[in-house]
C-alpha cells in the first residue's frame, strides 16, 4: 500500500522527493542523511576526490540571492558525486528581463535538469518551485528569507554529532540574531527532533521572534546565565541586510552584551565546542581568540559541509516518485 502523507518533501514510499525544511522530518530520516555523510567524509582525503554516483546527473544551482560560500560548496559537492553541474547567476540575468521564476526552472527543465539547488530571499521560494517540477524533479532549498537553511543545519548537527558522539545528553546555546536567522530555525527543528533535552536561545528581546519558546527553547538574555554548563556554543550572524529599523544601540555594545570571548565562553563546560555558520563578523558576534582557538569547530564545519550535502544529493537522486 503506497503511503499517504501531507509532506511536500516526502515521495509516496515516504521518502524524501526534496529537502525544503527540517521541520516535519523524522530523527530517522535525519539519522540516515548524517549516516550517508559519515561514508562521503573520506572522499575529501583520497587523492581522486570524486565517486561516480551522479554521473549523468545535470544540477543546476539557482542563486536568487548572492551567495559564494553556500554555492560553492554544493557545487563541490556535486562534482565530487561526478554530476554535471550549471551555476546561474539569476539575479543578473532572467529577472532583468523580466522573466518568472517558474519561466527560468520550466526552460531549465526543457534542457533536462535533474536537480535544482534553490537560494531566495522570500521565504517559501523552494517550496514554490517544488510544487511546481515534474515528479522526477528533485528541489534543494539552500537558503529562503528567514525561514530555512536546511544543509546548514544538518552539517550543524554533523558538527555536533562528530565531536560530542550523542545528543541525547547535550546543552546547546544558540546565540544572537535569532530573529532574522533561517539557519538557527533550521537548527532548532534538528536539535529538538535528533533528541537533545535542553535547547537555548541567547539575545536581545529585539532578536529573538515572538513566541520562540513553542519552538521547545529555553530563552536568555544574559550570556552569563545561558552559557552557563553548556556543550556546545552556535554563534549567529548579524543579519544587518534584513533589519530594519534600529534593533541594536551599536556593534560595539552588542559585542560587549552578546560577543563571545575568552572569558564568557568560560562559563560552558571545559569541553565546550563553539560553532558558527559564517560568515563570521570578528569583533561583533565572536573575538579572533575564540574564533581561532582550540575550542573552535568552524572549519570542520566548513569540511564537513561539503560531506553532507553530498548525501542530500545522493539520498534525492537515488529515490524516485
């Protein structure tokens, strides 16, 4: 009996058709997605740096929103899984001129696209656009307003798991502009349904979203108090770009309140890894001491990015409708 779901990214077998948001997945399909990565990891360390599970496959990176870091490292993913991949610079070219959204992906579907890999600044684009593909279609969202990032925060939780091992046992303190951050909703969907018992929020009341605690959050707005024993420490962007109005007195104060250094990141457990989705802002969100210091997992993060969105990739293109 095929299975009946209401998840737009799930296929009839209750497989995943596309990965639009963390939420409303499954531990088990989020355990499987990490699984995955955990065999590709290696394949950055061989001297051939490619597997040939995509060959064939043609990927087009469609980038609404600038994007270098994020986009380059789904096409390195790609390339390594031996895809054909396309980067296209929309904002400079199709919307110019005037053309749709559904107008660029229906003549990118003509020329045989298998997989879009979709970055937006209004929320809810990707899911759109999933909507819209025929069956055989798969649709990545890398990135849609203030709503989601799911590959951030899945390489997130990879990050975590690979150097903590367990969730069930963890701390985590999420810290700063919460309000405008489609990762760290991303991040708290993963964290609550991978199990973790105790999930913080850390900032100003002009950053933090109304109601947040029904995400299933602590809420602090010291950094003493919510730093407090923790085991793993995620640093936010400020999100200047997407403010409006004047929701901080100044960077410096902000630092001052919400930076993280030496000292403040004293209060976590001595083990404590410190994280963050980057691009950093150095004397902002983060002090260099702690940014490149020994408690830091920012460039694994990074690496291991790379890993997991070769298992999206690969998971997508081998489940069919």
């Amino acid at each position: 009996m095929a299975f009946l779901n209401q998840n737009p990214q799930l296929n009839q077998h209750g497989e995943l058709q596309h990965l639009l948001t963390i939420e409303g997945l499954n531990a088990s399909i989020l355990r499987h997605i990490l699984d995955t990565a955990e065999s590709f990891v290696s394949v950055s360390e061989r001297e051939v740096k490619k597997v040939p599970l995509l060959r064939g496959i043609s990927i087009f990176n469609l980038f609404f929103e600038s994007s270098t870091r994020t986009r380059t490292t789904f096409e390195i993913a790609a390339k390594r899984l031996s895809a054909d991949v396309f980067n296209l610079n929309i904002s400079a070219s199709a919307q110019s001129k005037g053309e749709t959204v559904l107008d660029t992906v229906d003549n990118l579907a003509a020329m045989q696209a298998d997989m879009f890999i979709v970055r937006h600044a209004q929320s809810g684009a990707a899911h759109f656009i999933a909507k819209h593909v025929a069956p055989h279609i798969h649709v990545i969202n890398a990135g849609d307003g203030r709503h989601a990032h799911p590959t951030q925060g899945l390489l997130d939780m990879f990050t975590i798991r690979h150097f903590k091992k367990e969730f069930h046992n963890l701390r985590v303190a999420i810290v700063g502009d919460v309000l405008h951050s489609r990762v760290a909703r991303s991040q708290i969907h993963a964290l609550t349904t991978l199990g973790v018992p105790e999930v913080r929020v850390i900032a100003p009341k002009t950053l933090l979203p109304s109601k947040v605690e029904r995400m299933g959050v602590q809420v602090y707005h010291d950094m003493a108090l919510g730093l407090k024993n923790v085991d793993v420490v995620i640093m936010l962007r400020l999100q200047n770009e997407r403010m409006r109005g004047a929701l901080l007195p100044s960077a410096q104060e902000y630092f001052k309140s919400y930076g993280l250094t030496m000292d403040k990141l004293s209060l976590a457990k001595p083990d404590a890894i410190v994280m963050h989705p980057g691009p950093m802002n150095r004397g902002v969100e983060i002090d260099s001491d702690v940014a490149d210091g020994a408690q830091s997992v920012i460039l694994p993060q990074v690496t291991f990015g790379i890993a997991v969105r070769m298992a999206v990739m690969s998971i997508l293109a081998g489940n069919k409708q």
